[in-house]
C-alpha cells in the first residue's frame, strides 16, 4: 500500500461526511434523490474498502497509508504535532474498514423502504457510517475519542425515532451506558497521554512510549471496560439486547455488526498496543469474562422467545469469544478475536436483515407464533439457516474459521476454558435448530399466509452478507495474513 | 490421472451441488441427470486412483500407509506455528471406502430417480445428495484432521438437510434437530481432541500426528484423554451408545437417503476415523478398551431393541446400530482389517435392505409391520433381494456377511476374551432372529392390511435394478477377503492382507469355526420362524410373553426419555435462573435500579433548595462553624 492511499483512507471518513451534509440540501420529498445518492455513496465506500483491504500489504506489520495533516501544535498543554489528523491502515483495521463496507452497503439497501422522515434517518446513519470509519483509520488519539463519540450519540435519535417495542427505554438505557463507559475511556487517555509525556496524542508516538507498569495496571481496566460496555462484554452489555430489539433494521445491524466491534478494537488499540504490560496483568480476566459471557449468552438465548433478544443475547455470547481471544495473549487466539469481530459482524448483520424483513410485514418476532415459515418465505428461510450455521461454527462459514483461531489459542494458555468454549458451540447450535424446527419448519401457521417473501433489496443485501460469509470461510488466508502479522509485531509479550 | 488428482472426486460434486442448488428450477428434470452424471465422472476417476495406487504398490517398496497425494496451503501463522493443510492421503483404507462411497451412491442416485419421482424439492434433494458424496468423499481422502472434521461436520449438515427433507411434518423437523445437535455433542469432544492433538504435536496432519505418538511424544495420560474426546466424535457419528439415539428417529428421511447417509456411509465415519487413528489408539490400550465395550454395548443393546420394533426401517437402523457396534469391537481389539471388512460387505447389504424397504414403502405407503404380509407375490424381485439381503446380514455362509461377521468373531476369540465372544456371538443369532422376523412380518403370511396389499406392485426397474445388483454385491462382496480375488482385482492379496496396521493378516478359513457359526445363525431363524411363522397372532403373543421387557425394549430402554428429561429440565431450568438473572439483577437492579436511585436522590434532595433565605443563612451559619472547629483542631 503507497503513501497516497491515505488520501483514499481520509475519503472513507469523508464521504459519509459529505453525503451526509449533502443530503440536508436534498428536500425530504425527493426520495428519489436520497435514494440515489445513499446508493452510490454506499457503493463507492464498499468498493474503496475491498480495494484498500486487498491492497494492504499482508507481509507489513506497520501503519500503511499513512497520511498527517497537524492540526494544533505548540500552544497551551499540547507541544509538537500535538493534534494532527493522521490516518493510516494496519492488519486489524484493515478487515474492520472491509466490514464497515459490506455493512454500510447492506443496511443502506434495506432502509431505503423507510417511510417516516427518511431523508433525516440517513443523515445520521451516514454520520454513524463517518464515526466508524473515522475511528478505524484514526492514529490519532484525540480524533480517535471524537470520532468513536460521533459513531456512538447518533444511536440515540435513530433508536429513539425509528425503532420499535420500547424504543425510550431502549435509547435511553443505551445512551447512558456507552456515556458512562466513555468517561472512563476518556479519563483513559488522559492518562496515557500525560504519562508518556510528549504532549502530543500521536498514536504511533505514544505506541513507543514509556508507561510505569503500575500506572498500566490500574488504567488497563478502565480502557477495557469503557470499550468493552460498546463491546457487550458481560456484565455491562445489558443494553445489547434491548437496544438491539428496540432499533430500527439497519441501525440494528450497524450496529452489531460494526459498532460492537469498535468497542473490541479500541481495547487492541487503547489497551494492548499502548498498555500491554496492562493487558498481560489482566489477561486472566479477560479469559474470565469472556468464556462467562459465552456461556451466559449462549445459556440465556435458550430462554429467548423474541428472535432479536435470541439475536442479542446470541451476540453477547459470541462477543464473549472475542475478549477471550484477547486474553489469551497468543497470536492464534488473537487473530480469532479479530476474525470473530470479522464474522460476528456480517452474520450478525444477516440475522438483523431477515428479523426487519420479518417484522416490518407481521410485526410480530416471538419465535413460539410462528411456524413453518419456510413454505411461506422460502428464500427468506435459507438465508436465515446460512446465518445460523455460520453462528454456529459450522466449517466451511465465517464462524467457524474465526471460532477455530479462538478455541486453539485459548487451549495453548487455559484447557479448561478452552473445553468449556467448544461446548458453549454446542449449546448455541441448540438454541438455533430449536428456533429453526419451531419456526421454520412443521405445518404452516395460517396466520402469515398474508406475509411476502423479503423484498429485492433485502434479498441483495443479504446475498453480500452471505457471500462474506463464505469467503472468509472458505478462504481464510487473506484476512488471517493481515491479521496475523500485524499482531504478532505490534504488541509487546505477545507469543506466538 | 492419478493419486493426486484423488481431490477432483469430491471437487466434481460440490461443483455439481452448486449448480443443481442455484439453478436447478431451470434445468431439465431439475438436474438429476447432473449429479448421477458428476458421480459417473467420480467413479471414473476414482477407478483411475485405484489403479495408480495398485502399481504404487506393485513396485519397489510395500507402503501400506499410501502417499501423500497433494496439498494445499489454507491456514499459516507465525511462518508453520500454525498451519492447516488442504492435504490428501490414499492408502488401503481410502481405497475401500472410496469403493464403497461410489458404488452405493450411484445405486441410491439410480433408485432416487423412481422412488423420489414426483417429489416437491425433487431438483433440491438430489442437490444435497451431492453435497453428502462431496464431504463424505473428503472426509474419506483427508490427510488433515481439521480437514475430517471440516468434511465431518459436511457430512452432518446433509444427513440434517435430508432427515428434515419433509419438514413439514413436526416429526421431520424433530428429527433433524435431535440428529444435529446429539452428533454435535460428539464433534465438541472431536474439536477437543483435534485440539489437544495439535497442542502437543504442533501439527493437524494425520501421519505427522501418528508418527509424533508412535515416537512416544505425548504423555500417556494427555494421550489418553486426547483419544477419549476424539472417540466422543466417533460415538456421535456412528450412532454408539449412549449418542445412540439419534438414528432411528432419522428414518424419518427419504428411503434412499437412510440407505446411503444412514446405513451405508455417513455412520461409518465414527469406525474409518477410529481406524484411520489406530495407531494413536494403539499407544493407549485403556482407550482400546473403551472403543470395545462401548462397541460390544451397543450391539447387543441395539440388537435387542430391533427385536421389538415395529417400523421396518427403524429395525433396520436398530440393525445397522449393532452392526456398527460389532465394527467397533473389532477396532477395540486393534483388528482394523476385520472392521473395515465388515464395512465394506455391511454397506452392500445394508444398502440394499434399505432400498428394499423402499420398495416397500413405495408400494405400501405403509411401514409398519403389522400392515404389512405376504408381498411376496406382489413383489417378487423386491422380496427376492430383501431375503438375500437378510440372510447377508443374518451370517449364511457363503453371502458377503458371513465373512465379515465371522472375521470380527474370530478376533474376538483371539484377541478379547470369552464373555466378548460370548456376547457377540448372541448378538449374532439375535441378528438373525429379528432379520427373519422383519422378512416374515413383511413378504410372507397373510397380508393384514388389505388396502395396501391391494394398491402394491413391484416396483419400477430403475428401482429394481440397483436392488439386482446390490443383492449381487451382498452375495459375492465377501470374497474379497480371498488371496486369489484380491490378486484378480488387481491388488497384491485379499481385504486383510491389504488394510492393517503392523501386519498383513492372510485369511485363514476355519471350517469348525465357520460351521458353529453357521449352525448359531440357523438356529436364530429357526427361532424366528417358530416364532413368526406368518401369524399375526403369534407376534401379539411375543407381546405379551413378558409385557415388562416387552415395553422397556419398545421403549428403547427409557433413554430417549431420560434425555429429554435432561433438556426440559436441567438444561431449559438453568437457562431460565440465568434469564431471570439477567432481567432481574442485571437489568432491573443494576441498571435500571442504578437510574432510579439517581433519581430518588435528587427527589430527596430537591427539597434542600426551599427558597427561604433563613434556611441558607443557618445552612452557612452551620457551615462556618463546623469550618472554624476543623482550623481549631488542626492548628
């Protein structure tokens, strides 16, 4: 990857940005025009992230793409190049940004048919969309923290407008929680930023940087559970679950699938790479409250009757996963945690497609109303089984690879753990097949007869999701290159 | 062509299940002439791989354990820390399951095209059917443990696909689910083992594993545990007790597809593992052990609940559960030879009894015994078959099941002890009682259903031509194990001297052994026909001989229901604690509970701000105070 591919890193921040400006000037009654401008920005942002995923060179360990502009240097506490807005690319935010495109594409597509103040729905999912991909090529501290907040407040408006069942409650639970965690993650990188003592918040300064390790060991935590509450991690995920039912479809899957996952990435990013005697402290705890949210997630989805709740506390268990990879403090079960944020992310996205396409036509999801939907809506059906068998570690899908990295890395360090992680796959293969031979199949309820099979674009959006789905199943390599590699160089202590 | 090429069998049909999958709504006949096309090319190819590896093994050294064919990079972290290699390997095991995979794939593709004529999904059904060969043709040339399990769990999602194929009815759809999930049981303990494997040897390659145990580089308890949870998978799969319940639900599935997936070779997959590791288990005899009683409980045990059944492929599966157990027993006493023998003659005969019901059931619409009798003249070709194939399976010296049957007794005499061999050869005329049962019940005596002996016919020859040439291959498979027949064929001796571990065995033929082996299988259709002589009445009086044991087989020993009890209540019960855990200290206290004593504080403290100028004069009065007492004190 060349040094002029910043220009195109600063562009994946900037044309969500910009579409979202532009779409203020577009009247609310040419929904022709929102329509064609949100498809084309959401085109260019999917093809400009494959390009710089497969243009990033897997062998490198370091930044690539790396572009500065200095915003404010030498005056009151900051010193030389003190705020910049610096962009550049490594092996785990690489497969982040492909992400965020596949995401951002699908979730377009299927709010299209939003009818309630559509134009203002997607000017704050486009300044979502800019948050996300602003805080994946960030390096640089301050703009880091800015964009992580602008992908977070937008949540609140568009659960609190547009969503369903709850929706206030929904918001507002999750608005205060990711607030709360904030101001731990800010106090985080004051910390960092003062002790290292460059005055600067350049990440890859401060990744050269001196910490005490004691200083490490108290701030770790901090970093850890203020990103972790965006990740779901147990036992400060409860507005998962409710925020998910609460969401409107795509919001829901930008949700899960990219939001959570800055939660994951701002842990490797904040807490590993900058704290890593931290993190070695703590790994142990990680380990804990991961395999615990696995097991309690997947335990608790067997108890769920409504299909986004199931899907809520499906993605608690499987984000579980993830903070146990991290823990493990191995290559092997680190690549899992990233590739898992990685498949997590599209089949999760997939689930939330198929309940909106459900829901928007019954406005019913509780799992025990339906049954043999697969008659009514065929296509609708299979899609749905792709994504649960991803979910469910089924080799040859997404999850499986990801899971695989996770459960031998997590063997290496802890065995126990690593048996109770296998089993937890067992259990969440019962949660899915209960749901699919209640709902899907037997006798078809007479109720739905009037339901439709999902529309065209839903059914686009989820052929990308599950063609993602296969690719990183099929052919791991690409994603577990750039992975591996980065990880391997970039973190202090890490074994391989 | 050869070898290294083995990797284009499964390659043609999963290209062939792509196809047939997307588009078969607009191909003609939905594209059944593509997947029996695929697997003619499979076969080909397959005949091509054998012969390479007959001259392989024709010149220069005898490797027994093959070569490995080719090798594809998929996984690789920290430069071969990590690796997982698509790789292949051919050997003697490989040869005979690669022979069986195709011949009863192709015959139930054949028969398919009669049996499933007319079906709804009909383009979908034959899809899947290919996506089954494909795995199953995987996990049988996979040189890479994770590659097994990748195709293992292939496997497991075509028997799902297929046992719910009629999901509309709530049976199917339980069905599928409890195949699912109870061999998803097993596959946790499989990973685990893979895992453990790879932790200590460093790799995922099956002869690097073997070689790395062989030099004695695990520990012997690590190992042992290792092999137990590698076994788990095997018990899955192959339906042993006590993951054996899975499999006669699975009748729920087309006929054909229990011939294939449930008969022939999905359940195999838990033996050729066991077999393909046995050098691994051979370093750790308590392992061993644990593969023959587990083994030598389910044959027995599945044997007697076949006695009772009245379904007639669920006698069947009740059949192929025990015949399973028997291979186990052989591999539990290290005979790998007489395990795969007994593989290799099984699925001909067991294919073929199956297709029989089919042809039954297709008949009938019926597939309970007691509607069933006398079909015989109604279905002579159908009938004929089936008895070949019942007395192959019963042991008749000189069909393929004698032989087979008669190696692993013989091993059990040799190599286990006496109450092993006392138990097997019960079972064996136990085998031989239900078999006759099953075959009088169903094609002889009066019909007792008269509405479906009327509407029965023989059926169509694209159905009756696989069963002519199974019935064949039930009669003449067995002589494999002949030195001059494997020489015929093309390989340096009979099925034992080519598929072993340390050493080729040379067939020996026991006359006084195969005699009293003979005599027990007579004897057990003797009894049989005493007892069902073509009587319905005869079979209420085996009912009510001893009701108890009569209804503790009928209902397979209570474990179908034990387990159930399991899920209802230990499983569902604790996932309700935790659901209401999380609502009410999660959600409720911690959250919402933190929000509302916000709230409550700053009800209460509102009423500090009264607006009464007296009330914040004594408030800083008070505070001046107690400031002025703090400077006192500290100075």
């Amino acid at each position: 990857m060349s040094s002029n591919d910043g220009y195109l890193l600063l562009a994946l921040f900037l044309i969500p940005l910009g579409t979202a400006v532009l779409l203020m000037f577009v009247p609310s009654r040419e929904r022709g025009a929102i329509i064609a401008l949100t498809g084309a920005a959401s085109f260019v942002l999917f093809v400009l992230s494959v390009y710089l995923f497969s243009r990033f060179d897997y062998e490198g360990a370091q930044f690539q793409g790396v572009k500065a502009w200095t915003w404010m240097e030498n005056i009151g506490f900051l010193g030389e190049k003190g705020i910049q807005l610096k962009v550049g690319l490594d092996g785990i935010a690489a497969p982040m940004v492909l992400l965020t495109g596949i995401i951002t594409m699908a979730g377009t597509w299927v709010s299209w048919k939003i009818q309630h103040r559509t134009k203002d729905f997607f000017i704050l999912l486009y300044v979502l969309v800019a948050g996300v991909y602003g805080t994946f090529v960030m390096l640089d501290l301050f703009f880091f923290f800015l964009l992580y907040e602008t992908a977070v407040l937008p949540m609140y408006l568009l659960i609190a407008v547009w969503g369903s069942t709850r929706k206030e409650y929904g918001a507002m639970k999750l608005m205060m929680m990711l607030v709360a965690a904030s101001i731990l993650i800010f106090t985080g990188i004051f910390a960092i930023f003062s002790e290292a003592g460059l005055a600067s918040f350049d990440l890859t300064r401060l990744f050269g940087a001196h910490y005490d390790p004691t200083m490490q060991k108290i701030f770790f935590p901090m970093i850890a559970i203020g990103c972790g509450t965006l990740g779901g991690m147990f036992p400060f995920h409860a507005w998962s679950p409710d925020g998910h039912a609460a969401a409107p479809t795509a919001v829901s899957m930008l949700h899960a699938g990219v939001l959570m996952k800055l939660g994951a990435f701002g842990i490797i990013r904040l807490g590993f790479q900058i704290l890593p005697e931290g993190a070695a402290f703590w790994a142990p705890g990680l380990i804990t409250v991961g395999i615990t949210a696995a097991l309690y997630g997947a335990i608790s989805a067997l108890r769920q009757t409504d299909l986004k709740l199931m899907s809520g506390f499906s993605s608690v268990s499987h984000m579980g996963y993830v903070f146990m990879g991290l823990g493990t403090l191995n290559v092997v079960g680190m690549s899992g945690a990233v590739l898992q944020m990685f498949a997590h992310g599209v089949m999760t996205a997939l689930f939330f497609l198929l309940i909106g396409g459900l829901y928007d036509q019954s406005h019913n999801r509780d799992i025990p109303n339906f049954s043999g939907m697969a008659k009514q809506m065929p296509i609708w059906s299979i899609f749905f089984i792709i994504g649960g068998m991803a979910s469910l570690g089924l080799p040859g899908l997404s999850g499986f690879v990801a899971e695989l990295h996770i459960f031998v890395g997590t063997f290496r360090a802890y065995p126990i753990v690593g048996g109770l992680a296998v089993l937890t796959a067992a259990i969440t293969a019962t949660y899915l097949l209960r749901m699919f031979s209640q709902a899907f199949f037997g006798e078809m309820n007479p109720r739905w007869s009037g339901l439709k099979e999902i529309t065209w674009t839903e059914r686009a959006g989820a052929t990308v999701l599950v063609l993602s789905i296969l690719a990183l199943g099929l052919w791991p390599s690409p994603w577990v290159d750039r992975i591996s590699t980065t990880l391997a160089h970039t973190i202090p202590g890490v074994s391989l | 062509m050869g070898m290294e090429q083995v990797g284009l069998l499964p390659a043609i049909l999963a290209g062939a299940f792509v196809v047939v999958a997307l588009f078969n709504a607009f191909l003609p006949r939905r594209g059944d002439w593509l997947v029996i096309l695929a697997m003619l090319a499979v076969i080909v190819i397959g005949f091509l791989v054998i012969k390479d590896f007959q001259t392989y093994f024709h010149d220069g050294e005898f490797m027994p354990r093959g070569e490995n064919a080719y090798s594809f990079e998929w996984v690789n972290i920290g430069d071969g820390l990590f690796v997982i290699d698509f790789s292949t390997w051919v050997d003697s095991i490989t040869v005979v399951m690669i022979t069986v995979v195709s011949i009863v794939a192709l015959m139930v593709m054949v028969y398919s095209v009669g049996y499933m004529h007319g079906e709804q999904r009909y383009g979908w059904y034959y899809a899947v059917l290919a996506l089954f060969t494909a795995a199953m043709l995987t996990l049988v040339i996979s040189g890479n443990l994770l590659i097994t399990y990748f195709a293992w769990e292939g496997v497991g999602l075509a028997s799902f696909l297929l046992i719910g194929f009629y999901w509309e009815r709530q049976s199917a759809a339980e069905a599928a689910k409890k195949a699912f999930i109870t061999t998803r049981i097993g596959d946790v303990g499989f990973l685990i083992g893979i895992i453990l494997l790879w932790r200590e040897a460093g790799t995922f390659d099956i002869q690097q594993i073997i070689h790395f145990a062989e030099e004695g580089g695990f520990g012997e308890t690590y190992l042992t545990v290792t092999m137990l949870f590698l076994f788990m998978g095997a018990v899955g799969k192959s339906a042993q007790f006590p993951l054996h319940v899975w499999l006669p639900d699975a009748m729920e599935g087309p006929t054909p597809v229990s011939a294939l997936i449930h008969a022939a070779t999905m359940v195999v997959a838990g033996v050729y593992l066991v077999a393909r590791m046995m050098p691994v288990f051979d370093q750790v005899l308590i392992a061993r052990d644990v593969v023959l009683y587990t083994g030598l409980i389910t044959a027995a045990m599945a044997a007697t609940m076949g006695l009772v059944a009245s379904d007639i492929k669920r006698v069947l599966a009740f059949s192929t559960v025990s015949q399973l157990g028997f291979m186990f027993v052989a591999l539990g006493l290290g005979s790998v030879s007489a395990a795969m023998f007994h593989l290799f003659t099984h699925a001909f005969f067991k294919a073929l009894l199956f297709l029989g019901s089919g042809s039954v059931i297709h008949a009938t619409e019926r597939q309970e015994v007691e509607y069933l009798g006398g079909l015989r003249k109604k279905q002579p070709i159908t009938a004929a078959t089936f008895i070949i194939g019942s007395l192959a399976l019963a042991g008749i010296i000189p069909l393929a099941g004698f032989w087979s049957k008669d190696e692993i007794l013989h091993t059990s005499l040799n190599e286990g002890s006496l109450p092993v061999y006392v138990v097997l050869a019960t079972t064996a005329v136990l085998t031989a009682i239900y078999t006759t049962r099953l075959v009088l019940l169903t094609f002889f005596g009066e019909p007792r259903d008269h509405h479906a002996y009327d509407h029965a016919h023989e059926s169509p020859r694209i159905m009756t031509m696989p069963l002519l040439i199974l019935s064949v291959l039930a009669v003449v498979a067995g002589f494999v194990v002949f030195t001059p027949v494997g020489k015929a064929l093309g390989f340096s001796g009979g099925i034992t001297e080519l598929v072993f571990v340390e050493e080729p065995e040379k067939f020996h033929f026991d006359g006084a052994f195969a005699l009293g082996a003979t005599l027990s299988a007579l004897f057990g259709i003797g009894i049989g026909l005493a007892y069902w002589w073509g009587r319905a009445e005869r079979a209420e009086r085996a009912r009510s001989w001893a009701p108890e044991l009569h209804a503790l087989l009928v209902n397979r020993y209570y474990m179908d229901d034990l387990y159930q009890a399991i899920i209802n209540r230990v499983v569902l019960g604790a996932a309700a604690v935790i659901a209401l855990f999380d609502k009410r200290v999660v959600n409720e206290s911690g959250i919402d509970g933190g929000a509302q004593s916000v709230s409550w504080f700053g009800f209460r403290l509102k009423f500090l701000q009264t607006g009464k100028i007296p009330n914040y004069a004594l408030a800083m009065a008070v505070g001046v105070v107690a400031l002025a007492l703090v400077a006192f004190r500290t100075s």
